[in-house]
C-alpha cells in the first residue's frame, strides 16, 4: 500500500482449527531508528513468533520518511503498533515490553503455554 | 541559546522605540489593545472557559493570517474535525477549504481515543512534532494553532512525560519561529487546567464568558506580554457574522480633533438658543425626557436636516420600528422616508434585548463603518442601560470616543421618569456628553405641556431660557415662555395669564379715560367760573363807567347850568378865572 518498509511475513500455512483464526494485519509505526523504536520491534518480532506464528502481517512503517502517514493513521505516540485487521482498530503504545498486556491489547489469547 | 539571545535582544529594543515583534492578528481590536499583534515568533496562550470563544480566536489569527497578511497556517486541532472546525467557521464567512486547496492553511485533527490506546512501557509524542513538521512544511506556514493541546493529557496516562513532550514542543515552535496560538481550558485556580502558562511565558490572553443578568458579555484581558505593553483593562468582545471583535477603550487617550463648524439642529428656534448657530460638529448632543416628551420629533428634526444638506444620517431606533418612525414623523411634517430612499438616513431598528451591550454597540461601529454617516442618532439610549450602569458608562465612552475620533455629531435620546431615580442616571451619561437638551412636561390646570432647555451646550453661550415645546403639523415650534413672578407659564395657563393680562390693560385703559372725562368736566366747570367771575368783573367795571360817566355828566349838567344862571345873572370874568 502505502508504507515504504514492508516486512511482510505471509502465513506459512493455514492456521489450526481454531477460533482465532483470522490473520492480524499489525503495523508498527516508528520515527527513525530511535532506541525505543529498535527495542519495540525486537519485542514485538518476539511476539508474533511465540504467539501468533503463521496469523499476522507486519508493516513497519517510518514516519520519518512517509509523515502524512502520521495524520492519515492519527499516530500521535511513537512507538506505536496498531492491530488494522480485525475490526475494530486497536493502538498499543509503547516498546511493547510487556507481553501480556500486548497480547491483551491485540487482544489474542496466548497460544504458548 | 537561541531564545537567550532572542530575549536579550528584545530587551535591548523595547528601550529603543522599535517594540518587539509582533504578528498582526487581523482580529478587530485585538492588535490594537497589544499594540500590534501576538510575539512574532512564540507561542502565546490562549485561555478560558468552555464557549468563551478560544477557537474562534485561533481560527481567526490562521484565517486572517492566510488572507491578510500573507502568512500560511497549519491548525492543529485536537478536539473537532478539520471540517466541524470548517463548518463552524463557515457562517461567519470564511471559506476554509479554499485556503486548504490553495495551500494557504493545513488542518490536522488530531483524533485521541483512549479506549482504543494500550499502553505497554516507554514512549514519546514523536507522532505529534512528525505531524506538525510536516504541515508545516508542506505550506511553509508561519502560524500554527493548537486547539486545546491539553487534549493529550487526557488520552495518555504518563503525565511526566507528557509535560516534558509539551515543554519540548514549545521549544520547537520557537525553534521554528511559529507564531503560535495554544488554547488553553481554564482550570479552578489557575489560568489552565494542566498549568500550561508555565511553560509559554510571552503572551497570555485570558477569555472570559460570563451572564449578568441574563445577559452574556464576553471579556477579555492580556494577562502577560513579555517585553511589550499592552492594555491590562478587561475588553468586551463579540464574535458576530464578522468574526471576532475587541472593543478596545479608545479614550485612553483624549486627544480627538475638535471642530468648530456648527450644524443645525434642525429646529430653527433651538438653533437660536445656541448662539443661533446649532452644535459643534462631532458633538454629543444628550436629549432627555420623559415619555412623550417629544425627544424622537427633536431627533427626526436632526436627522431630516442632516439629510435635507445632503450629508449622511444613522438612525438607529431601538423602540419603533422604520415605518413606524416614519408614519409618526409625518405628523409633524417630516418626511424621512424620502432619504432612506435616497439612502441619505440609514434606518436600523432592533429590539434592545436582541443582544447584549457590547452587540449593540459593536452593531453601531459596523453600521458606522459600512455607511459613513456625518450624523448617528440613537433612540433611545435608555433601553440599554438596564444592565449595570458602569459597564453603560464605560460602553458609551467608548462608543462616544469612537464616533468623535470620526467627526460624527452624536444625538442619543434617554428617557428618564418623572422625578425618579433615574435622575442618577442621567448625570451618568450626560457628563459624557457636550449638549444636553431637556425636555420636561410641565402639568398645570390639566393639561401636560412640553418644555425644553439647554441645560448645558459646552463651549458655546447657550439660551438660559426654558421655552415652550410645541408640535405642529410643520415641525416643532419653541415659543417664548410666559415668565411671570418667576413661574413658567404654559398651554392654556399662558393663555389665561395672557388674557389676564389684556384685561388688565384695558381696564387701566378705562380707568384713565374716566379721569380724562372727568377732568375735562372740571375743566369745563372751573372755566365756567371764570367766565362768570369775568363778566362779574366786566359788569363791575361798566357801573364803575357809568356812575363815572353820570358824574362827568352831572357836572357838565352843573357847569351849563351855572353858566345858564350866570348868563342869566349877566356875571362871566370871575368864572372864566377861576376856570383856568
């Protein structure tokens, strides 16, 4: 669409039977390579692989480069990760060091016991 | 650094005569209270209570900005939407999305939604300051509005950090030389809710919306002004159809030119009673009166003699309506009608209660402005001075300041009662005025009559003289008072005293017509006398000849005889001797 960086990571196969089966559409936004920006995106890489493998789609996107993103998503915080799909929106601010409340924001149940 | 230097160097000119600089605001009568605008350059604060007006204000610096004086603007709003903000403007006719589409002016609603947000550990506002540059940047703005920064504090739980975003964003803005406008909420004690004054120390503009006896009036005062002076009084303000306007007390000055070209007042023998000349151009003229009094009939005299030299009239009536006013002057032989036709009198009626004070006066500034009047009537005053009397005072100052800073001959009619209180009233006003006329009814023997005095006309040597008010069919008529053992008589009494004393007259007339006769009787009767008395004298002196002449006679008789006897004795000689 209409982020310059892309870090797509297309399911790699249908997800078990389960209820939560739709695939997470998640974009990172971030302003340059700031430490907080940096620390964010491990955790959350961290995230998606222990919780939500094959069930979501990354975009990062550096508002530095594209700023008119930033009114057009209504970013105000950095870093911020918003989960687009599924409906409704939801915005978790913050380096995401937190894993429960991450996934309580992107409102997922823990699949890792 | 920068701003150290910035500061030192401000100082540095506000000794000089050349003031900080400063960014007009286009806002009517704000740039004149701060004595050219807000600090070219900073951010300045913007506060006050809900409704009071704070984003008019804003709107209207980016707007005027954008239109006026050439500098882009970015909006970044933070409560209502690009086009709520733009609809809301719109009625007072700024066209918003034009400036939008020629990139005059940047709108960023800036949505926070704190249901929607989930906080896990450390961030900053980074968003904001990326959002803001680029608006900046993509018109080249050199005014930003934030409208109601505070906005944040509600949508994240940080507060520390959200101060030090707030203080760095203040920062940035006087990094890139934005003259800014920051809404502010009030909050209980202190100038706004999260203390934001701490952080913008140049300019502080407090709004203020209050209701006095059902009526708003909308204040506002410049807390602070770093390195600049500035009016420090609270200035009514009104956001009518045109905007957002100040009404600054001009009359921190007295220094209007004066005049001193007479106009007539329209009744002929008012003129008369100043100097025969009528008042000084750019006078105010105070009619007061009771009601019915004849105080509209004096104004529509002014008003039509105005027009009738081909000058300019504002008539602004707050009790009757155009047609009414001109049906009613009819009666006395005005035609008013005829000018407003000619747009010679602008006609502005309206109910007092319509708006509050500084509406009707700010109403009257604009109707002046628009129509260039030489002459602005307006009847009458006292409706408007139901609310307190000061704030009366001080709003006719100014409207009074404003009008003689433009050579305009003011005429505010008052109606005042009976020997009532409102006596106070009157003093109020009329020491702001030059003439003031009075107009009293005077009941005697039943009936009411209308008087009229100069009770002051200053700089001129006015009649002391109270006359007789008369309507006629062709206009107002003063006639001279019957003065009589220091009583003014009027209507029917100066009639009766009139024909008392005509009566008096003839019979004093009368009286001395009998003595005339009675004299001449005398006259006749003394003279009468004298004719008897004369031919007394006169028959007096004819025995007197006659026993004189009987004597002469006799002797003679006694002569002949003795000559006869001495003929007959025959003796002559001894006679003849004795003779001579």
């Amino acid at each position: 669409m209409r982020s310059s960086k892309v870090k797509a990571k297309p399911p790699k196969a249908q997800a078990t039977g389960n209820a939560t089966d739709v695939v997470l559409e998640l974009r990172l936004y971030v302003a340059g390579q700031t430490p907080k920006s940096l620390i964010a995106l491990k955790n959350l890489k961290k995230i998606c692989e222990e919780h939500l493998q094959g069930r979501y789609r990354l975009h990062v996107i550096d508002l530095v480069k594209t700023p008119q993103l930033a009114q057009d998503d209504q970013i105000l915080a950095i870093p911020t990760l918003v989960r687009n799909l599924p409906q409704p929106i939801r915005k978790i601010i913050g380096d995401l060091s937190d894993t429960q409340r991450v996934l309580v924001g992107l409102d997922v149940r823990s699949q890792a016991k | 650094m920068a701003r150290a230097s910035k500061r030192t160097k401000t100082v540095a000119a506000s000794r000089a005569f050349p003031q900080l600089k400063k960014s007009p605001s286009g806002i009517a009568g704000f740039d004149e209270i701060t004595g050219g605008g807000l600090p070219t350059g900073r951010p300045t604060i913007v506060c006050g209570g809900p409704g009071c007006g704070k984003t008019m204000f804003a709107m209207e610096f980016l707007i005027r900005g954008a239109t006026e004086f050439g500098e882009p603007g970015v909006l970044m709003t933070f409560e209502e939407t690009g086009e709520e903000i733009s609809r809301n403007v719109e009625s007072l006719g700024f066209n918003v999305q034009s400036l939008v589409d020629k990139k005059k002016l940047f709108l960023d609603y800036v949505r926070i939604e704190p249901s929607e947000i989930q906080e896990t550990g450390e961030y900053d506002l980074e968003g904001l300051f990326v959002r803001l540059e680029h608006a900046v940047e993509s018109v080249g703005a050199k005014r930003v509005a934030l409208d109601t920064v505070e906005a944040i504090f509600s949508g994240f739980g940080n507060p520390g950090m959200l101060r030090a975003e707030i203080r760095r964003l203040f920062r940035w803005l006087k990094d890139h030389g934005l003259t800014t406008v920051i809404t502010a909420e009030r909050g209980e004690r202190t100038l706004t809710r999260y203390g934001l004054e701490e952080y913008v120390s140049d300019c502080v503009v407090s709004l203020d919306h209050r209701v006095n006896d059902q009526i708003s009036t909308r204040r506002m005062r410049i807390v602070k002004y770093r390195g600049s002076s500035h009016g420090t009084d609270e200035y009514p303000f009104l956001i009518d159809k045109k905007g957002f306007s100040v009404l600054p007390l001009s009359s921190i000055r007295l220094d209007h030119k004066v005049s001193k070209d007479r106009i007539s007042s329209g009744i002929e023998d008012l003129d008369t009673m100043l100097e025969g000349l009528g008042f000084f151009r750019g006078s105010s003229i105070l009619v007061s009166g009771t009601s019915g009094s004849g105080k509209s009939t004096v104004a529509a005299h002014f008003a039509d003699e105005t027009c009738r030299s081909g000058k300019r009239a504002l008539y602004i009536a707050f009790e009757e309506s155009s047609a009414q006013v001109t049906r009613n002057m009819r009666s006395v032989g005005i035609n008013l009608a005829q000018y407003i036709k000619k747009g010679l009198l602008g006609f502005h009626a309206w109910r007092p209660s319509q708006h509050g004070l500084e509406m009707h006066l700010l109403r009257i500034h604009d109707l002046v402005d628009e129509f260039k009047p030489q002459v602005v009537i307006v009847d009458p005053i006292t409706n408007l001075i139901s609310a307190n009397l000061n704030e009366v005072h001080a709003m006719l100052m100014r409207l009074l300041d404003f009008l003689k800073d433009r050579q305009i001959t003011a005429m505010f009619t008052t109606l005042t009662a009976n020997r009532g209180a409102e006596e106070q009233t009157e003093v109020g006003i009329s020491s702001l005025t030059d003439t003031w006329i009075l107009l009293r009814d005077l009941e005697v023997n039943g009936e009411r009559n209308r008087c009229l005095y100069v009770l002051k006309s200053r700089g001129m040597a006015h009649s002391n003289q109270i006359r007789e008010f008369v309507l006629s069919r062709n206009g107002v008529r003063l006639l001279p008072a019957y003065v009589g053992s220091g009583t003014v008589y009027t209507g029917s009494a100066r009639l009766a005293q009139e024909a008392r004393e005509k009566a008096e007259a003839l019979r004093e007339q009368q009286q001395l017509e009998e003595k005339r006769k009675e004299f001449s009787a005398r006259r006749s009767a003394l003279e009468s006398q004298i004719a008897a008395l004369r031919s007394e004298l006169s028959s007096g002196e004819s025995e007197f000849a006659r026993l004189t002449r009987q004597r002469s006679e006799r002797q003679q008789r006694l002569a002949l005889d003795r000559e006869e006897m001495g003929k007959i004795r025959g003796v002559t000689p001894a006679n003849e001797v004795l003779n001579s």
